[in-house]
C-alpha cells in the first residue's frame, strides 16, 4: 500500500512569493484569503499548500499568475484595497461558472482570484419609518449583522449572505422614492425567514420586543395531516407593520409514521 503522504507528481507543494515588507504581505494574505501567517519568518499555511513571503526575490508582474480562490467577489475586492493592494480590472464571467479578476498584492505581485458563480438568490429591500430602529429590532430577534449602518440605508447579514435590506420611506436617495402614502405597506408579501434553528428562542425574542403576533406557534401542515414540509412557524408584525414569518428548519417537526 502506497504512503498517503507521498508527493504526486505534478503537485505545486511548496510556493514563494516575492514581499517588499514581510509583515505588511503577511497582514494582506491573512486578511483576503484567510492565510496563516508567521510574520516573522513570512511562512504560511493555506488550504493543500505551504510557502513563505520572502524578500529574497524580486516582485513581478510578469510570469506565471497564481490564481486564489476566493468565497465573495465584493467582499474580497475590498479587503484587497483596504489592505493595500490593487484591483487591476473589472472582474470578467468565465464560462459563466466563475468570476476572474487580476489584483496586485502590496509589494506588486501579479495574482488572479476566482471566485465561483452563486446560485440566484432574493435580496428583499423594506421601505421603513425609522432605519436604525428597524435594523436593531431585525437584530435582536434573528441575529442577524449589520453590513452598513446610517439613517437611510442598512444591510443586513444572516453569516456572511445578505438577508434583507432597509430603506428610508421618505428618502429618495439613488434608489427614489419607492413608497406610496396611500397604500399599506407589505400588502400581500410575506418576509419569510426560513431554517431558523433557535425556533423556540426566536418566540422568546419576539415576545420580548413586544411584537404583535398575527398567527401564534403551530406546525405546518397541521398535526395529521402529513410531514410536508414538517417545521413550525410564528407570524408576527414588525416595527413598520410588515408580516414576518420565522420558521423552523423543514422536517424539524417531523412525525414519525407509526406501525399499523
């Protein structure tokens, strides 16, 4: 039986990359790829490689272009220029499966980083009276983190993925103004959150922000009538009067068919 740990011919194992300041290379990869970095010695640890930053070698934008992978193209981009290095295009769709974009790392190293193409996914954007208040009222009861901030405009995370966003009403900003005075909001549209876990502690937290509740906790479908999709829900109003519904992952309410 062959050795597991044995080399396979072809495989990059061990890779140098050019660095003007160890420290500030070091502080870049940890920062835009979640590298681990010995700031002293410049070695690293990333997924299936080793390597070091070495001052030894001279940087280049020339030569072969190692190619990251990266799990967020915004997110990355960002972390690129805030940690001193260069976006040097607009990213382009390869195949439609995956976004190329080439960037300069802080001492002028050529690198490409991919990232794959997500499946589509809704963005849901509420008008609100109040912003901020909205934004923390959303936080308490789901967990979920601020990725803006303001009086006019908030984003909010669940993890890493955008959830929901929340406007201003009375703001036109570069959106406009998307609300009419005279109808009621979230006639007709459920904001539905779905998969929440912590099902009982999201009830306790709704309770607590003194919610109005439209449709108390209850299973769905109700109990006998089958195991799809099996979870259960709580239906509450929020600050503005939008119905938001929490439920349960499916099958978290599963009944177990019983022998005849």
């Amino acid at each position: 039986m062959g050795d597991p740990n044995a080399s396979v011919h072809g495989t990059i194992e061990y890779l140098q990359i050019p660095a003007l300041d160890i420290q500030r290379s070091a502080a870049f990869y940890e920062a835009v790829f979640g590298w681990s970095v010995d700031s002293s010695h410049g070695s690293f640890e990333a997924p299936g490689l080793i390597g070091q930053l070495t001052t030894d070698i001279a940087p280049s934008t020339g030569g072969p272009v190692a190619w990251i992978a990266a799990d967020s193209l915004y997110r990355t981009l960002q972390q690129v220029e805030d940690g001193g290095g260069r976006v040097c295009g607009r990213p382009a769709l390869d195949g439609g499966e995956r976004w190329l974009v080439e960037i300069d790392d802080p001492a002028g190293n050529r690198i490409g980083i991919v990232v794959r193409v997500a499946v589509v996914q809704p963005q849901t954007m509420i008008a609100v009276r109040d912003v901020e208040a909205s934004s923390r009222w959303y936080q308490q009861l789901l967990g979920f983190r601020s990725d803006h901030g303001g009086a006019e405009y908030e984003r909010l995370l669940a993890e890493d993925t955008l959830v929901l966003q929340l406007h201003h009403r009375d703001v036109e900003h570069h959106h406009g103004v998307f609300t009419s005075a005279d109808l009621d909001v979230g006639n007709g549209v459920l904001l539905w959150f779905g998969e929440v876990s912590d099902f009982d502690g999201a009830v306790r937290r709704a309770e607590q922000l003194n919610a109005e509740i439209v449709r108390a906790p209850h299973r769905n479908p109700p109990q006998g009538e089958g195991n799809g999709p099996g979870h259960r829900e709580i239906w509450i109003k929020d600050p503005d009067g939008y119905i938001v519904v929490i439920a349960s992952p499916d099958g978290e309410a599963y009944e177990p068919v019983r022998a005849g």
